[in-house]
C-alpha cells in the first residue's frame, strides 16, 4: 500500500466540507490508489455535528480512507498534514463591517498559520476556501513562520469553472472545450475573469463568441455575481460547487498541466504583471513537471482587462491595510 497522504480540513461540519470529505475519501483529490488520513478540525460547539459527519464518512466504506481523526485541537488537527484546506470561517453577520469580518477571521487564520507552522508535516501545502480567503491566506501565511510562502493558496478556482461554464453555453459548446481561463485579483465581486486570453475549441474567445458587449459586460457580472444569484436561489451558498472547485486546485497543484493550458489560483505575488509583490493574487498558473508552479509570463492585458485588473488589485491592497497589525513577518 502507498504511504497515506494527511489532509487536514477545517471547517469540517459545514456545508461545503459534507460535499468535500466525501469527495477526498473517494480517490476524486490525490487519485484512486492514494490512501488518505483525515483530520478533521471544528470549534467545541460543532464537535457533535462533526461526529455525525465522521459517522457518515465510516458508512461510506470508502477503500481509500485510512484513518479519520475529528479534532478542534488546531495542533492535533494539523499534526503531519501534507495538505491542509482552510475551509471554516466566521460569516459575515448583519451589522458586520468588512473590517470587522477580517479582524474576527484574522485571529483565527493566525492561530492556524502558526500551529502549521509548528506542527504540519514539511511538505505542507496549504488551500484556503474560507472568505475573505485572499487575506485570510495572506495572515496565515505571514503567521507560518519556517513555511516557505509558495505554499500557500485561496481558491478561486470555483470562479474559473463558472466562467468556462457561462462562455461554454454562449458558444453551444461543452465545457472541456473551454480553455486559459483565468481570474485575476480577489475572490470577491471585482474579480476580473480574463476572456481576452481564453480559449474555445482552441481559438481566441473573441472569435468565437462575436458578442463583444456581452463578454465585456454580462458575462464578467454574472460571473463576479454568481455565488449571490445562487443564494437568491438555493438560500444558502454554493457548496458542493465550491468543494468541486477545490478538489479541482488539488488535483492541478499535484499534476502537471497539460501543455499550453494553466489554471487560476491565487498565490504570494512575485511582482509578476505590476502587481505588488507580497498580495495573495489570482493569477494564470501551470503546474511544472518537477510538482512546482509558475505564473504564466507575457500575455497580453489590454487596456480593458488592465482597467479590471487594477481594479481588484487595489481591493486586495485595502484589505491588506486593514489587517497589517496581523501579519507578524
Ligand atoms: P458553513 O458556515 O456551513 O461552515 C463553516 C464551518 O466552519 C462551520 O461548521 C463552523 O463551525 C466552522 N468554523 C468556524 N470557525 C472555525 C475555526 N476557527 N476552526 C475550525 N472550524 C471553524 O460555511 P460553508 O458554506 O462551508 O463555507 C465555508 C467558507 O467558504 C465560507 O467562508 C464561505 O464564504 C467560503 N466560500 C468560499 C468560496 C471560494 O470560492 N473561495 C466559495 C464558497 C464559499
């Protein structure tokens, strides 16, 4: 039997965590003849929830599932992981500021960048879905001292398949024939979703699709708006689309991507397209042949995607400033 991989997840009784557990134990993340150990982290007052759920993962039955360890010991929850997805996080409530929204998830994303810090395996890679899930990468990365920052990530890859999903039905086409779809920026409704780059059937979107106001217009709200149509719809938010999304990043962190292709994860920004180096940015991103990544270098911005770009930048720059005090090194 191979060596089981350690995947730790928080937030591990909510919505998006009953769709992802299932998911990782069934082989869909690391592949079907990895083993997997959970570790499974929620604060004491969903500590009974949680055991439901961990109930439910040993009726699954699941070949791949090696061990499960429910926790809401950060330290424990962490110990030997080699992939922790950071999912739990406060909501935001009514009344709530943003501000007050990033000082409240700020804590918690320091207590976990240091108990990763000190107690995950020397591998870890680190994938934060809980929002603001930029800054809250940015503090526990920041908090994680001795863990090199190219590990750490926020999910925006739910935002790509939305886009390929919007531009696939406008062309009449099935989704795998969209492809270098990328968002840059924040996970959040500035998010700028590249058409200018992507491709259908391999040729340019814009030959394609001849719609020209409607990829600059609807298309780019309708995907920055989607996760508040879905709630309007579902009155809850996306879930099992979103542990789809992050089992896709995994699964393109872990595997080389396929030529001419990349994929859209935020990472620690090196200073690559002017955007200032140190932001948790969304970026056009390949999976090399030796495990690492790389920002795809030289596309073209036009004029119009710069205007976007700089726009969600500068979002990400003032919820830095909000939450400087929080970030230790
Ligand atoms: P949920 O409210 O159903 O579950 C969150 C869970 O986190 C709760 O069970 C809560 O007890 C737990 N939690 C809170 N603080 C914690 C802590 N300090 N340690 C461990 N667990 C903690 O929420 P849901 O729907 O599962 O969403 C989770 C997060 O993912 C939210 O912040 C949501 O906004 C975000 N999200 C991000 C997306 C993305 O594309 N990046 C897409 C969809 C949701």
């Amino acid at each position: 039997m191979k060596t089981p991989i350690t995947v730790t997840v928080t937030g591990a009784a909510g919505q998006i965590a009953y769709s992802l557990l299932f998911r990782i134990a069934s082989g869909s993340m690391l592949g079907p003849d990895q083993p997997i150990n959970l570790r499974l982290l929620e604060i004491p007052p969903a500590m009974n929830a949680l055991e439901g759920v961990v109930m439910e993962l040993r009726d699954a039955a699941f070949p791949l599932l090696n061990e499960i360890v429910p926790t809401s010991d950060p330290d424990e929850a962490f110990a030997g992981a080699n992939w922790c997805l950071l999912v739990g996080s406060v909501p935001r409530k009514a009344g709530m500021e943003r501000k007050d929204l990033l000082d409240i998830n700020g804590k918690v994303f320091i207590g976990q960048g240091q108990a990763i810090a000190r107690s995950a395996a020397k591998d870890v890679r680190v994938l934060v879905v809980g929002n603001p899930c930029n800054t809250n990468a940015l503090i526990a990365m920041h908090n994680a001292s001795g863990v090199p920052s190219d590990r750490f990530f926020a999910m925006t890859r739910l935002d790509e398949n939305r886009a390929k999903s919007q531009l696939a039905e406008k062309a009449g086409v099935h989704v795998t024939e969209v492809t270098n779809v990328a968002i840059w920026g924040n996970h959040s409704s500035t998010q700028y979703p590249d058409f200018t780059n992507a491709k259908i059937g391999g040729k340019p979107v814009t030959e394609v699709i001849k719609d020209t106001e409607w990829l600059k217009g609807d298309f780019i709200t309708t995907v920055q708006q989607r996760g508040a149509a879905i709630i309007k719809a579902r009155g809850a938010s996306s879930a099992a689309s979103a542990a789809s999304a992050a089992v896709d990043t995994v699964r393109s962190l872990a595997t080389q991507t396929p030529e001419g292709d990349w994929y859209s994860v935020a990472v620690c920004s090196d200073g690559s397209y002017g955007i200032e180096k140190g932001l948790i940015c969304s970026f056009p991103i390949r999976t090399t042949k030796d495990g690492g990544w790389e920002i795809v270098q030289g596309l073209p911005i036009d004029v119009f995607s710069q205007e976007k770009i700089d726009v969600t930048v500068n979002e990400l720059k003032e919820e830095r400033d909000a939450v400087t005090s929080l970030l230790q090194h």
